[in-house]
C-alpha cells in the first residue's frame, strides 16, 4: 500500500495537483513528527500565506478516515499519522496471503538485461578486488530477475594478451612439464610472476611477442598450453561460484573477439573517426573530456578497449538487450566512460543503455590474509577461513546444533558477501573478518540469527497445535519498533525497485538490517507466545511471520543463504 499516493489523494490544496502533492510529501525520520509529513514553505510565495497558516488550513479541512489516526499543522509542517491498528493489520493480511510473491512486480516483463560481472582472467586466482563483482553482480541479477527482466549473466574472461605468450615463455625457459601437471594453478601463477620479471631482457620479450602469435596463429603447442591454464583457472575459481551457486549464460572472453576487431577498426574509419596519431589509430575524445581513446597501438596490436568495442556490439547483435552492465572497480572509470563514447559516436542507440557499475575498493586489513609475498588474499582463501571461524564459532555457541557444515558455510559465506553489499558500492571500505562473524552488530550472521529467532517463534506457535485461530488483535502490534517493521515490509517493494534503479543492493541491505534490528527490539518488549491473551499473540506472530518473509527474500536478493536454525 503506498500511503503518501493516499494522501495525496486524501488532501486537497489550492493550485497544487496531486502528484505535485505526492512529491512534496515526505516519509519522516523522527517518529514524533509522525509517519509523513507535508512542508508548507515552499508554498507560501503562491499561495500569499505563512506557512503555519497554509499548514493549519489543509489541517482544519481532512476529512477523517480509518487508516489516519491524526493530521497536526506543526511549525510549518502538516503531519500525518497512520492509524496503526489499521495500517498493521492490513499490511500484515497482505503480506501473509501473498507469501513470497508479495513485493513480486512484472516491470521487467520483456525486458532483458545483459550484466558483465565476476569475471575471470585465465592464469589469475581470483583475489579480494574480485569480491565486489562477485556479490553485487550476483545481487542484481538476483533483483532483476525478482522483478521479472530476463538477465543473461557473462563472464567476460580475461583470456588475451600479451602476458599470455610470457607465460608460455616462462614455461618453456624455467619451467617443466612435469612441474605444471604437479602443480597445477599455483605453478601457473609462478610463471606468471617470473615472466613479469625475465620481460626485462629483450631475448625473453621476444619469445614472449612469439609465443603470444603462435596463440594467435593458433599453433597446436601454444593453444595446448594456453586451454591448460585456462583449465586450471576455471577449475580453481569453480569452487567458489559453487559456494555462491552461480551460474553464467555466457563464457565468452577476450579471445573470442580476436578476429572480430578488424571489422569494428573498418567500420570506425568508415565513419570517419579513426585518426592516426604518432603511429596510433585513435578516436579523438578530447572535446568530451575523455582524452584519446587508443584503438591499434604502434606495433599494430588492439586493445581491451577495441575488444569491448566488439564485444559490445555482438552483445546487442545477440541479445537486442534493454540495458547492458559492466560491473568493474572504479579503476575502470575512464575505459568504459570511451567505450560507450565512441559508440556513441559510431550512431548506436544502444550506447545510451551500457551502464557502467562501477564500485570502490575492499580490502583487508593491512597483513591480514594475505598471501606469500604481499600477493592480493585470494578470494577461496577469504571464504574458506570464514566457513572454518564460523565453524568454530557455531562449535563454542551451539555445539549440538544439526547439521552444523551447512550453517557454517551460510554463515561464513554470508558474512564475506555482505563486506561488498553492506554500504553504497562507491565508497572503499576495510574487510575484517572477525567483526563479519559476529552475532551482534550490523553483520550477516546477525541477520541469519534473527531470521532464525522468527523461524524459532513460529515452530513453538505450530507446536502448540490450536485447533481455533483466534482472530488476531493488531493492537497488539502498534508499538513504535512492532509498526516501523510494518512499515519496512509495506514498503518492501519500492525498496527493491529503488535498488534495482540505482544498481546498489546496499539499499536492501539497509532495509533487512533496519528490519533485523526493530524486530529484535520488539522481540525484547514484547512476549509472543506467552502474550496475555491468545488474540495477542495470533497478531504478534503474523508480525512474526512477515518479518521472516521478508528477510528471506531480502537475504535472497542479497545472495545470502538463511537458515532455520543457528
Ligand atoms: N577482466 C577484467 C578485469 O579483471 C574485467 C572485465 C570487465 N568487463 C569488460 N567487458 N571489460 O579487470
């Protein structure tokens, strides 16, 4: 139910429609004040009147209805407060004859959404700088399919270049086939790191400039040796997609558009924007402020801006998508802010629907986790010792809890993807696993744990097997935290469209956390199931009730498993 639509319907003011009405209207932060409120100064140059006096007029003419419990002119302001009984037990019906569909919306219907995200580079575990892709594409696309879009996940691998041929190289100078089947990905990082080096001397760069043309060429050896990095990348990465259950639509990389550049090169100079400049072909962005975006280099080779240019196309080629995201850190600004550019400019309409999601840096504390040699912490390291510390912690609280593994991995799982999803994406923030874990504060596992109390509360309701319901008295539920949880579940949905609008689950972290924390307040204050008659505690327990459906799904949503007992 949107109550400021009804009480812009509600209320009548001169000169002011009622969507003008809508927009004015404000949902209140001090409960006070009551649940939203009205103000009047911006009116007062039209309609020659003091604000305190337009307030107390539009008072003075409500009408009384059941679901406004007061109207106030206060300071300025007009102030609407929701009759609670009413409000409470309407939503509360609601939400419990809808299920899990409530909030459900077909916005989407038709619509298809291509997203970029979590992707992998052959030859590199993924590390802590990958957890943000990981999560919140992993969210969207958990939102946007909630809202009924078709999403078509990619994982864009980063399979070309130059590094390629110098790891073949390294291979080949200080490695060992016998080394590479024994030491799989480790050994393949190792001569990552070595080629890194040996690039200094100009005999090994010219083997590396050799080995990569061979891959290009498609010589047997190179491609042997390139599909067994990229074996043993996708097999070290697997686990931890498994662990997130994700899944992809799309594998296709770098490589796959090696042959598709010299069209789109064509094609920009057919168009007249590819100029030559110190032996570079560019496309000039100055005027844009975008500087030059590079498309062949001196020596002739593309780059991954030329192979996003292709890919880009195909996508739409492939997809006629509505909206394509490419969720990358920040780093990443100027690329794709170029890329969309000289799309743009090369006259495709679906430029203007690529967004770039682009977020800020998480990172760990300074030592901690991090591997041999100051190397980025490893992603399957991270969720591994927060599976293993959750283990630990369920061990110490509740050692004779069923099936304890399982709890473990939602918790320790849970508490990493929420490192990435707790605050707005922009901003850098500092991973600390032991605060993650925690039962208390503003964690994952705190909001597991809650939604493990409701799923407590309603078990011990069924036990007690009533025969008759009584039917609910919603008095019973219009203290300020029991009405503020019917107000976030009412406006549940909203909450969701929002997120999906602003591309950042942080604001349904926000309200599953805000919702956590009033029903723990009002599982404190309140007795449930030994409220004082049982029409109380019918009510309270279908606040109960929608409060676990709504943090499910907004858990869900999140990417986080929930569990009935912790
Ligand atoms: N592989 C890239 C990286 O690790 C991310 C790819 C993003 N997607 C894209 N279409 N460029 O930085």
């Amino acid at each position: 139910m949107d109550f400021k639509a009804k009480i812009s319907k509600h209320i009548k003011i001169d000169g002011l429609t009622e969507g003008e009405i809508y927009e004015l209207l404000s949902i209140t932060t001090n409960i006070k004040m009551g649940d939203f409120s009205l103000p009047c100064f911006v009116l007062a140059k039209t309609l020659r009147m003091s604000p305190n006096v337009i307030a107390q007029n539009i008072t003075n003419e409500v009408i009384q209805t059941e679901w406004l419990n007061k109207v106030e002119a206060a300071g300025g302001y007009v102030n609407f407060y929701l009759n609670r009984q009413f409000v409470s037990g309407q939503v509360l019906k609601n939400v419990l004859s809808e299920g899990s569909s409530f909030a459900k919306s077909d916005e989407g219907k038709g619509k298809t959404i291509v997203m970029d995200y979590s992707s992998v580079n052959i030859a590199k575990q993924m590390h802590i700088g990958h957890l943000s892709t990981t999560a919140i594409g992993n969210s969207l696309n958990k939102i946007y399919k909630f809202l009924g879009y078709k999403t078509v996940g990619l994982n864009y691998l980063g399979d070309y270049g130059i590094q390629f041929g110098n790891i073949i190289a390294a291979h080949k100078t200080f490695g060992s086939e016998q080394e590479l089947i024994s030491g799989g990905i480790d050994y393949v990082q190792k001569m990552y790191a070595k080629s890194r080096i040996a690039v200094e001397d100009e005999d090994f760069e010219e083997l590396g400039k050799f080995w990569f043309s061979q891959i290009e060429k498609k010589d047997a050896e190179a491609i042997r040796l390139f599909n067994i990095f990229k074996e043993l990348t996708l097999t070290d990465v697997k686990p931890i997609f498994d662990l997130l259950n994700m899944t992809f639509d799309e594998w296709k990389g770098e490589l796959y558009y090696c042959d598709k550049m010299q069209p789109v090169v064509e094609e920009l100079k057919r168009k007249n924007l590819l100029i030559e400049s110190r032996d570079r072909r560019i496309v000039d962005l100055e005027e844009d402020g975008l500087n030059v975006a590079v498309i062949v280099k001196e020596d002739g080779s593309t780059r991954y801006l030329t192979r996003d240019l292709a890919a880009a196309i195909d996508r739409y080629n492939t997809y006629s998508f509505d909206k394509c995201l490419y969720i990358t850190a920040y780093e990443q600004n100027l690329h794709f802010a170029q890329l969309f550019k000289v799309l743009e400019k090369m006259n495709y309409d679906f430029a203007k629907n690529l967004v770039h999601v682009s977020y800020g840096r998480v990172s760990l504390p300074e030592g901690k986790l991090s591997s041999r040699g100051g190397a980025k912490a490893l992603l399957k390291d991270i969720f591994n010792s927060a599976i293993e510390r959750a283990n630990e912690i369920i061990e110490n609280k509740n050692p004779h809890l069923k099936n304890k593994d399982e709890v473990a991995k939602a918790v320790g799982v849970g508490a990493v993807i929420y490192g990435a999803l707790a605050n707005q994406k922009t901003k850098d923030s500092v991973f600390i696993l032991e605060d993650a874990l925690s039962f208390e504060g503003e964690t994952a596992p705190y909001m597991q744990y809650t939604y493990a109390r409701c799923a407590s509360v309603i078990k011990k309701y069924n036990e007690l097997n009533l025969n008759k319901k009584p039917l609910p008295n919603y008095n019973a539920v219009v203290s300020d935290e029991a009405f503020e949880i019917v107000k976030i579940i009412n406006n549940f949905s909203s909450i969701i469209k929002e997120a999906a609008n602003k591309y950042e689950p942080s604001i349904i972290s926000k309200a599953v956390m805000s919702l956590a924390k009033n029903f723990n307040r009002f599982y404190h204050e309140c007795k449930i199931i030994d409220a004082e008659n049982l029409a109380v505690m019918e009510a309270r327990v279908e606040l109960v009730k929608t409060t676990q459906i709504i943090l499910r799904l907004g858990l869900n949503l999140l990417g986080i498993q929930v569990v009935e007992e912790m």
